[in-house]
C-alpha cells in the first residue's frame, strides 16, 4: 500500500502511488515510525518547504524514524498551492526569486524567510480560516499557474483556461466556467508573488 505522503492543492496528504517531481517537509515529523502512517499532526511549524528530490547524491529512507515526514508533490503549481515555497538549501537560487516576487507583491524591497512563513501560514488552504471565492471573471484574471477547485476538482490556470488536476499529471484544458464561483486555493501572497514575475514549474502534462 502507498504511504500517505502525496499533498494535493488543497493542503491535504493522501495515498497514492503517482511519484511526483518534487519533494518537501512541513517543518518535522508527522508519522508514527512504527508503523509509517500519519499522526493527526498535519505541520510542526510554519516553515513548509518544497524540494528537489536529488541534491548532493544524498539518499533517504522515507518516513524514517529519525526524520522528518517526507512530502511529494505533482509539481510546484501543486506545493505553492499547498502553501510551501522553495528551500534556500537546496533551491536557493530558486527561494531567492521567490523571495524578491514575494516582497514585491507585497509592496516591500526585501522578505525574509520567517516572514514569509508567518503571512503564508495565515493564508493556506489547511487553515481552514479565509476563503478566497473568485467569479469566473476574477479567475480569467488570474497569472498562469495559480490553482481554483470548484467542489472537490482542482484546476491550474494557464493561457485563460483551466487545467484539471490530478496526482498523475493534468488532464486537457478546459474552458473556465462562466457564471460559477471558484475558491482560490493558492495562498494570495503568493499569487502576488505569481503576478511579479514568479514563473512556477508545471508538470510537462500541462498543456498551453
């Protein structure tokens, strides 16, 4: 059986099979390591990160009991969404273009990590706290590589139409709904760090 470790835009950590491109962590451990399942605890900290799965040929043993709780995700679109952003270890060209499109969005010169994760944290998806409804206008709106659910289905926006989401990649894109509500799923600061420049990588089944 899968191990629970594969996030979907949402927030949420399901089963599945599908590998994904990228890897990360929620701060700390969220499996029991006996039996490699998932404990109630769904973050240990603010700091949600997205990483590469190979850097300096280092090797893992997944949800080991002396480690974190390793994270898979589809692609970037799919982990921003979640609420992660890029680690300044392993991606650090890439946090620090995240970094400077984050405090431009922001109307700031500079940003510095701890910051970044205090406003991302008040605006995931998991937190259950803000919702963030779009008309089918605002959605037209929105930069390439933002996500919206309508129900339980996920969509990455790319060149005006929508991209259906899955574990295994996207699905042909379809035609943004008019006259439906969608909820925004990726967090607004990041949508604004989207907005300033921030490109994110998108699984190569996305389509144009």
């Amino acid at each position: 059986m899968p191990l629970q470790n594969r996030v979907t835009p949402f927030g949420t950590i399901e089963r599945d099979s599908a590998r994904g491109l990228l890897m990360g962590n929620r701060g700390g451990r969220l499996h029991d390591p006996a039996t490699r399942t998932l404990t109630r605890r769904r973050w240990t900290s603010h700091h949600w990160i997205i990483c590469v799965t190979e850097f300096r040929q280092r090797r893992r043993t997944v949800m080991s009991p002396s480690s974190y709780t390793e994270l898979f995700f589809l692609d970037e679109v799919t982990a921003l969404a979640a609420g992660h952003r890029p680690c300044y270890e392993c991606q650090r060209q890439r946090a620090l273009d995240f970094a400077k499109t984050f405090a431009a969005g922001r109307g700031q010169s500079h940003i510095k990590a701890g910051e970044m994760d205090r406003y991302l944290h008040s605006e995931r998806p998991v937190r259950g706290q803000k919702v963030y409804l779009l008309d089918a206008e605002s959605v037209a709106l929105l930069p390439d590589g933002v996500v919206v659910a309508k129900g339980s289905d996920c969509f990455a926006t790319k060149a005006g139409q929508l991209l259906p989401w899955t574990h295994r990649g996207y699905r042909a894109t379809v035609p943004i709904d008019t006259g439906q509500q969608y909820l925004q799923l990726t967090p607004p600061s990041t949508v604004a760090a989207i907005a300033a420049g921030f490109l994110p990588w998108f699984h190569p089944t996305a389509t144009p």
